[in-house]
C-alpha cells in the first residue's frame, strides 16, 4: 500500500508530459530545448549540458526526463544534496555510457570537492581520482563516457561561475499564465478521467500560484471533494467549496503565506523584517520562505525585498485585511 507522499508522487508522475509537445507553457524554453536536442541528433552527438532554472514546481524534473526521451537515451537521475564527496560523483560518472543523460536535481547544493570534479568532467569528459593517502596518495586521470549533464537549480546565483559557465544552455523558467494552467488542468483533468467544466479550470488556474505541480495537487483535492460529496463533475461551486476548506484563497495563498502578510502587517507594524526574524516568528526554515513562499508573493506585488529586509507593500496589507 502506498503511503500518502508515494501516492502524491506516483499521481505526479502520471500526469507528466512525455515529449515536447505535450508540455503545456514555456514556449520559449520548449522551443529553445527542442533546437538544442535536433541540432544534436543532425550532429550525431551528445546534447550540450542544459541548465534549469526557476522555482519548485514549474516542470524542471519533467522537462529533463524529457530531454533523455526525445534523445532516445537513458536517464540517471541524482541529486546536489546526494553528493556530498568527490568520491560519490565519481561512481555515477564512471557508470554512465555513451549518451546517457545526467539529471542532477537541486545542483547548487552540491559538495565543493563535487563540484570542482564536475568541471573537467564536463568539459574534457575524465575525471582525477585520488588512490592512497599522505605522501605515497597518487592522481589517476580516468575517461569517462561523453554524457549530457542536466542540471537543476532553484537558485542559480548559488552556482560557482565555473560550473555554470560550462552549461551549453541555461533555461530560466517563469511562473504560468493562467491560461496556460488552465490547459494544464484541463490535460490533467482527461489523464485523471474527470470532468472538469471550463471555467472551474480557469478559476482553479487563479488560485495555482503559476505552478502546475500546485494545479496537479489542487485538482485532486477538488476531486476528492466532489468524490466525497458525490458530484459528477468539477464546478465552479465544488473548487469555491474546496478551496475553502484548504485554506487556499482568491489569489492561491495559504495559511503560512496570509501568516506571514499578518505577521508584517501588525506584529512588525509594516516595517522591513530579517529573513531569520521572519522564519522564527512563523516558525519555517529560512531556505523554505526564500525559496518556495516569497517569490510569489513578491510576483503578484504583496512582499518587497528591500536592503533591511521582507516589507509588506500596501497591495499585500489590502488583501489581508480583506481576508
């Protein structure tokens, strides 16, 4: 039996685009993509190295696993936090065969002594391993198999320069329109087998914070509303009632994120806050807000970064009044 984080997990996977077409948003980023992979395979090589950047959530994961499928290549997928030793970079790379595709999740949240092995093994396709200790220690250069490295980053300032100067192509991924994730629910919607009426696809869009991961998991929230209230189909009134019951507002925000705005706009008397002031008062991990809470507050105009720290603007002080 799966267990509720495998289950979210495998439903995700399920409702994955397999190839460039199917991918819904990022037309610049697709078609950039798609350039990179034909001219390629009219090349007979190996794809350049590929850097994603962007927040959680917008389709990193996906459109790496992508690359590997439309190159006809295998996928080994690791991540930045997995590798913590030179040692353990050096065991993927020495498995890996002629074309394979390398994903690296999280890439900037590799080991120092990683990332250094990483360039020449980009660039020169060897690595230099150390045998032995002290004085008798010896360095022994291995080849490697040519592989394209697919790198993933929500933060790309993080990325020591000389690695990110050996990415051939670096895409930078923007939150979606909600028209764009209306079709994406939509499409998901028909992968799921549920109906879905237009415009509670466009309101379930609006409330999506731009990011098809958090459309995917609100449309089965939605589901399993109107599964439990025995509703054929998906309306307007069952996302408005489901939303209410999550906690999730007109503009997508939740709890923490009105917790935060409320925090600014009374504790803090809307004066600039400490990212660490802030991650004690409500409790969250600094890297938590900087990464998956503020960029979209700050997107839709509720939260500033200023030098002295996190302000709440007067559209953000508006809405949680009205809230």
């Amino acid at each position: 039996m799966l267990d509720a984080t495998a289950e979210e997990r495998a439903a995700e996977q399920a409702l994955r685009p397999s190839n460039l077409s199917e991918f819904v948003g990022q037309k610049r980023v697709v078609d950039q993509l798609s350039l990179v992979i034909e001219a390629a395979k009219l090349a007979n090589r190996t794809p350049d190295h590929i850097l994603l950047a962007g927040p959680p959530g917008l389709g990193k994961t996906t459109l790496a696993m992508i690359v590997a499928q439309e190159s006809n290549r295998p996928l080994k997928l690791t991540s930045g936090p997995a590798i913590q030793s030179s040692g353990d970079l050096a065991a993927i790379l020495s498995s890996l065969e002629t074309g394979d595709v390398l994903f690296i999740d999280e890439i900037h949240r590799m080991s120092r002594s990683a990332e250094e092995m990483l360039y020449l093994a980009m660039e020169d396709f060897r690595v230099d391993v150390m045998v032995g200790k002290g004085p008798g220690a010896a360095s022994i250069s291995l080849d490697i198999a040519p592989f394209t490295l697919v790198g993933a980053t929500t933060r790309s300032g993080m990325l020591p320069t000389p690695l990110r100067d050996r990415f051939g192509f670096t895409a930078f991924l923007e939150f979606y329109e909600p028209v764009d994730l209306a079709k994406v629910i939509k499409r998901s919607a028909d992968r799921l087998e549920i109906a879905i009426a237009d415009d509670a696809a466009t309101m379930l869009s609006t409330r999506s914070r731009g990011t098809p991961r958090i459309a995917n998991r609100l449309l089965r929230r939605v589901r399993d509303y109107a599964s439990v209230n025995s509703h054929e189909a998906l309306s307007i009134d069952s996302v408005e009632k489901s939303m209410s019951l999550f906690e999730i507002d007109s503009e997508g925000l939740d709890r923490v994120d009105r917790q935060i705005l409320r925090l600014l706009s009374t504790q803090f008397r809307a004066k600039p806050v400490g990212l660490s002031t802030l991650a004690v008062a409500i409790g969250e991990e600094p890297d938590t807000i900087e990464s998956v809470i503020e960029p979209y507050l700050i997107r839709i105009g509720f939260l500033h970064r200023t030098p002295r720290g996190r302000e709440i603007t007067p559209s953000g002080l508006a809405h949680i009044e009205s809230h």
